[in-house]
C-alpha cells in the first residue's frame, strides 16, 4: 500500500454540535467514554495497511493535534506516519480552507511529493468500520477515476444526505443533495440487480447515499483541484455534479453500520446505542481494532450502586446509592452518593481531584468535578469537567426543544447539554422556569 494516500477532513466548525464543539473540533469529540472520532478513520486506515495518512485540520484543532501526537507513533524503519497539515497562510494563499475540495488543493504539494497512485479521502466525524482495501480492489478493477463508498438508505433517511444515481454497472450518473421530501427520487433508485449481485437485501432501502468516502487516481485529483476546476470549494456540492459524464465515477456499495455524529441529536442516540446490551457498533474484534491514546489511569471503581447497560470508562469513581441506567460514563468521571442518571453521557473529566482538592472546594463553595450528590440527571449531555453540585436535577420534562444559558446549559433538539467546565450550584433545576 505504499502508493496510497490518506487524507483525513478535520476542519469543519461543527456548528451543528454546539455547545459540545466550542472549544474542540468534531473529529476531537470523545466517543464510547474513552476514544475520540478521529480514531475511527485513522484505524481504518492502520487496519486497511494504509499508513500514510495526512490529518487537515483548522478550526479549535489544538486538543485534536495532542491526541494524535500522543497516539499514533510508528517504529523508526516503518515508512508509515500520521501527520498534522493545519491551515496556514501562505505567500500563494491567504484564506483558510472554504470545504472539502479547497483544504486538499491547499495541500497539494504534500500529495505530488511521493508519486502516491491513489489518494483516499476520508471524513474525521463519523463512526464506522470499513476495509478500504475492499474500496481500493474495487476502484482497480473497474478502473475508475474516482471511486465513492455509497451506503443503502431509505426514503426517509435520504433527506439529509446525498443521493447517487448508479447504473446496472455501479457507473455514478447524477446526484441529488439533501433532497427535501417533496421531491421526486424514483429515477434515483439502486438498479434491484447490482444490489443483489453486491449481496445486499434491500428491505426497503431503494436509494444510495455518498459517505464522503473517495479514492481518487492522483493524476486526475491533481487535474480537477489545479487545472480544471480551480475554484471549486467543496467535492459534492461543487466537483462530482459537473464531472459525472466526463470522467469514471464508480460506486462501491457498503451495507453495514455507519452514523454521521454531525448534530446533537445523532451524538446523544448513537452514544445510548453504544451502551445497548447487543451494541451496533464494536470498539474492538479481531484484526479490526480501533486505537486510541493509552493513559495511565486506575480501573474504575464501584460501590454499592445499581448499574444497567452503561458504558464506563477508566479512572472513574461510583459511590454507593447511586443508580446509573442506559449511560456513557467518561474517563475519570465521578459520581457521588444517592445519584440517579438515565439516558446521559457523562464525558468525565481532565484530573482526578485530591481530597485537599475537594477540601479546597469546599471552602471556596465550589462544587467537586463531576456529579454531586442526590442529583437526578436524565436525557443530557455533560461536557468534559463540569461541576454538578448537590441535589441537582436536569430534566427537559416540558419537552423544550432549543433553549440558551450560556455557561450553564443549552438544549438542542431536546437534549440538555451541560457546556464544558460549567458549574451548576447546589439545588439547581434545569431547565429553568420561566
């Protein structure tokens, strides 16, 4: 695989994950308690012996460069590496990045370096697991110019995604994006016979959308992004509907999990998924594992509490009395007595605090890191060292859908989210009455 590159989209502002994305970048945000989605793509390539791979990134990229610095380090005599390309002014360029296509044509320098045959371009916000060596047999055999992963959807899904039009050959022939419901698909439907001869049960999934997974031939890449189309800004909107009828567009069709954690609401529900007792997706199979950063953290400890379906990550403390149901618990999250928390994930915390700590807070009035005691939290999101202090209850029982207090708590889509280092005072009700 020494002639494939990856490159790895991490520059997006993630407006629809606030107030989780303001101070991080989307591919930052921790999953499953103790990875962070930038995981995801970069072990699919490590698992697929792609292991050259590019990271672009630009906006609160800061925490992402550190994880992937303390993460991913190959032996000397590897040729293999894992490197940051942030958005920087040049003497050519003085803009940063304005979407997918412009971030890889302001790196193209990097891309000609090496003679690479093929470039993958993967997107650092979604959770999936793929063998892109399957993607790449498929990009050879039908000798393609560009090659997209394609995934089978429903009408209903189809609304916020982008929808190919194949051929009986897999050929893409047209694209619709983010089609609105009122619109007609039917001459968009995946040929029944390509779908049977890809081995997949449609079950009512008539329709294929773009993962914003590609290979691209390198030579055609370098001629779209400098020659043909050099102002184009983004690979869907703007480069793939002009380019159908002139060049090689082929589908490789994938039928297995994939979620695009792009809003609040998709974060909340696919992380709940995650702690189910037969989750959708897996963290670690065989010859297929998802890294992420080792940390030196004790094993989580449990009192005498009552716990169903969670998923806790490492260096956690659970007292005695508390009631944990259908949650993700963080690393280093901490959980006093008599808590109850249903629906929630907890993202835990950056330290573990010493009892002179504690002790300290207790002077100063300033709750502990984590959750106090006797609060009942249900539906929310806590970000990463928040301070819940006693008696506290976070429930959108009147079905609030989006409501602001910043520093204290946002709903989004229903889903209470508790913003980062945020302290709620002992005895708070949220939402607040009005």
């Amino acid at each position: 695989m020494r002639t494939v590159l990856s490159l790895i989209l991490g520059g997006g502002r993630g407006t629809r994950l606030f107030p989780l994305t303001q101070s991080r970048s989307k591919p930052a945000m921790p999953v499953a308690g103790k990875y962070r989605l930038i995981d995801i793509p970069i072990s699919n390539c490590i698992n697929s012996s792609f292991n050259q791979i590019y990271v672009l990134t630009q906006f609160l990229s800061v925490s992402l460069h550190q994880h992937i610095g303390n993460t991913y380090k190959f032996d000397m005599f590897d040729r293999g590496f894992v490197e940051i390309l942030a958005a920087q002014q040049t003497n050519e360029r003085t803009d940063w990045y304005q979407g997918t296509a412009d971030a890889v044509r302001q790196n193209m320098r990097y891309i000609k370096r090496d003679n690479f045959q093929d470039v993958v371009i993967l997107s650092g916000d979604q959770l999936y697991r793929m063998d892109y060596r399957d993607l790449l047999a498929t990009h050879h055999t039908t000798e393609a110019d560009v090659t997209m992963a394609v995934l089978p959807i429903t009408r209903s899904q189809a609304e916020g995604l982008g929808v190919v039009q194949v051929n009986g050959a897999g050929h893409i022939q047209g694209f619709v994006e983010k089609p609105k419901p009122d619109v007609d698909l039917s001459a968009l439907e995946a040929p029944a016979k390509w779908l049977a001869d890809n081995r997949v049960e449609p079950a009512g999934r008539k329709y294929l959308a773009n993962m914003g997974i590609y290979i691209f031939q390198q030579s055609v890449l370098v001629k779209l992004l400098e020659e043909e189309m050099p102002n184009a800004a983004d690979f869907g909107k703007d480069i793939f509907p002009k380019i159908v009828n002139k060049y090689h567009l082929q589908a490789h069709l994938f039928d297995d999990f994939w979620e695009d954690l792009g809003t609040i609401k998709s974060y909340h529900q696919v992380s709940l998924q995650l702690a189910e007792d037969n989750p959708p997706f897996e963290f670690h199979v065989p010859n297929s594992t998802i890294y992420t950063r080792m940390r030196n953290l004790p094993p989580s400890r449990i009192g005498a509490a009552r716990l169903d379906r969670v998923r806790i990550a490492d260096g956690c403390l659970i007292q005695d009395g508390s009631t944990i149901q259908h949650c993700i618990v963080g690393n280093r999250g901490r959980i006093s007595r008599n808590v109850t928390m249903i629906d929630t994930v907890f993202i835990g915390a950056d330290q573990i605090e010493s009892d002179a700590e504690r002790e300290a807070n207790a002077r100063r009035g300033q709750p502990d890191l984590g959750i106090g005691p006797g609060c009942f939290i249900k539906g929310a999101i806590l970000d990463k060292d928040c301070r819940i202090g006693k008696n506290v209850r976070i429930e959108n029982l009147s079905n609030i859908s989006n409501e602001d207090h910043p520093g204290i708590y946002h709903i989004r889509e229903g889903i209470i989210c508790v913003p980062r280092s945020a302290e709620i005072p002992d005895n708070t009700v949220i939402p607040f009455k009005k």
